[in-house]
C-alpha cells in the first residue's frame, strides 16, 4: 500500500521555530519534521529534545536536523527565520536584514528540487512574503504568509475578555499590514453571528465605555508589551503556523487572514497584505472579497501604502506618498 509521507522543514529554530516544531509534534500534523538553521548545532539540538517529545503524544513524528538540500520532497517549508525588532523599532525595519536572508536562502532551498507551498512568519511578514514570491517563482497561490492571522486571534482575544464569550465564537479579522496600519473590520465582525456593532447598540449601558479605536491600539501593540517583557512574541505565532499548516493537511477549506498576493481583489495588485483566505492542501484556494465600508476601504489603502513604501526600499515599484 503506497503511504504518502507528511514532510515539513522548518528554516530558522529560533524561539518561533521552535514553539511551532513543539506545537507540530504534539498535535502530530506531520509524520516527518525537519530542521534547519544557519546554526547546524542548534538545529540538531533542537531536533533532539523534540524527539523525546514522542512518547508522550498520540501519534509519531520523526524529527531530524537537515540541509537545503534535502527539502527536495518536502510538502511545506515554514521560514522563521530573521531579526526580530529591537526596542525602539517597528517589524518594517527589520526588513533589509530579512529581505537579504531571503535572497540566500530561497534560491539553494529551490535548486533542491521544492515545489511545495512556503508558509511564511518571518517579518515584516507581508513584505517578506512577496519577496519570496518573486524569488521562488512560485504561484501566487503557493507562497502564504501568517499575515494578520495573529493579530485577529488577539482581537477575538480582547473582545472576548469584555464579552465574556470564547474567542472561537467570535468571527472576523484584522486585514491589512500585520503592523501599526492594520485596521479591524468592524462592519463584519460577529458574536455568535450577532454583527459586534449592533450588541455594542443594544447593550449601551454595559458596553458605552468601549473605545473601538483603542481596541485596535491595543492590538497593535500587544506583541511589543510581551517582547518588552520576554524579549520576544513565540508561542502564539507559533501555534498560528501549526494551525494553518494543520488546515492545508487537512484540505479543510478553513478561512483565515493571512498574507496573500493580490491580482485584482479589492482593487489591488502586486502588493502582499493581509486578506481572508480559504486555505487548502493546494495552498490558497480563493481570496474572499468582504464588502468594506468606504472608511474600512480607506484604511486599507492607506496600510497598503505603507507596504508599498517599504516594498520600494527593496527595488519593488516606487516610493508614494503615504498618509496614514
């Protein structure tokens, strides 16, 4: 009986890598896991101690240190890899180191024969995505950044705290930028498939105090209060990456917002930003088109203007003014 293999690398086995080969392992969403880092000593210990993680959980995964070289038959490669932020900046200027790892590191990943789907975390993630879009020459369809995937679980995270309902009952998504100009689409935003609005409407007394403004002032920033603490944001990407890779195993169809190459879809093209997708073994399956108010349509414009600003730092189009 031929038995198709679960192969995933993971490049970078830093803390994020790390907390998402740990989440791979314990939820069994692949049956071989490979890791690779520039430190090869660091990637076999790694692989170690995620091995004697087996026992414990319900089904087998094998894990190794590999080499480019042997990603040839892998299904997904999750890059982690790049500098995080340092005190002071924001995830864009992480982008010339991270653009230029990329430019190593994508072409010797391709010359081993991949032709798999790339699920992407390393930041500023939007733009890094499109880069390795354009180094890989990959379809669009097949090179997917974690986007704002995070940055909606935080949101739904927060409203449920001031709802007190689970977060999983509650739908909608932070589009754009996964940075300061990402924005919440509050016109289509439900609890329970109740619109948020229309609860904040009917529950006036209790829920008057909300500042929607702030809400997303605070997801924004949350990532850098932990890195301010712990000098670094891991176990929720981390688990973002096992649940998205878990949805292309799966061939679920599941909508998530992640980062995506656009040719058309709300207005925008050559631009990689954060957008509901239905996410399938084959990578993104479709883009789902919401009906933005004009002042939520505003706002994306203006996240994608930052992105393009950026974008051009790296030779991709040109400079434009941006207003935010």
């Amino acid at each position: 009986m031929e038995k198709h293999i679960r192969k995933v690398a993971i490049i970078g086995t830093g803390l994020v890598g790390s907390s998402a080969a740990y989440s791979i392992v314990n939820q069994g969403i692949c049956d071989e896991l490979l890791m690779v880092d520039i430190n090869k000593e660091r990637a076999i210990g790694e692989s170690l101690d995620l091995s004697h993680c087996i026992d414990f959980t319900s089904s087998r995964t094998t894990v190794h240190a590999a080499t480019y070289k042997d990603l040839g038959d892998v299904d997904v490669v999750i890059i982690t890899a790049g500098p995080p932020p340092k005190p002071g900046q924001t995830r864009l200027d992480t982008l010339g180191i991270g653009a230029k790892i990329m430019e190593d590191m994508i072409p010797k990943i391709m010359a081993s024969g991949f032709n798999g789907i790339f699920l992407i975390a390393s930041n500023p993630v939007d733009i890094i995505t499109y880069h390795v879009w354009k180094l890989s020459g990959l379809p669009r369809t097949r090179v997917i950044g974690t986007g704002t995937s995070l940055d909606s679980s935080r949101l739904k995270t927060i409203l449920s705290n001031m709802l007190n309902v689970d977060p999983r009952s509650i739908y909608g998504y932070t589009m754009g930028e996964h940075g300061d100009s990402q924005f919440a689409v509050w016109s289509h935003i439900t609890v329970g498939g109740k619109p948020f609005l229309q609860i904040l409407e009917e529950r006036k007394e209790e829920l008057g105090h909300i500042d929607l403004d702030q809400i997303v002032e605070d997801v924004k920033k949350v990532g850098f209060e932990i890195l301010k603490r712990k000098g670094t944001t891991y176990y929720g990407i981390g688990n973002a990456l096992a649940f998205i890779l878990k949805s292309i195993f799966n061939d679920d169809h599941k909508i998530i917002a992640l980062s995506c190459v656009l040719d058309g879809e709300y207005g925008e093209s050559d631009i990689c930003t954060g957008v509901p997708a239905i996410i399938t073994r084959e990578g993104i399956k479709d883009i789902v088109e919401l009906r933005l108010t004009e002042e939520e349509q505003e706002k994306f414009r203006k996240s994608n203007a930052v992105l393009r600003d950026y974008m051009a730092s790296i030779g991709y189009g040109q400079k434009i003014a941006t207003v935010v």
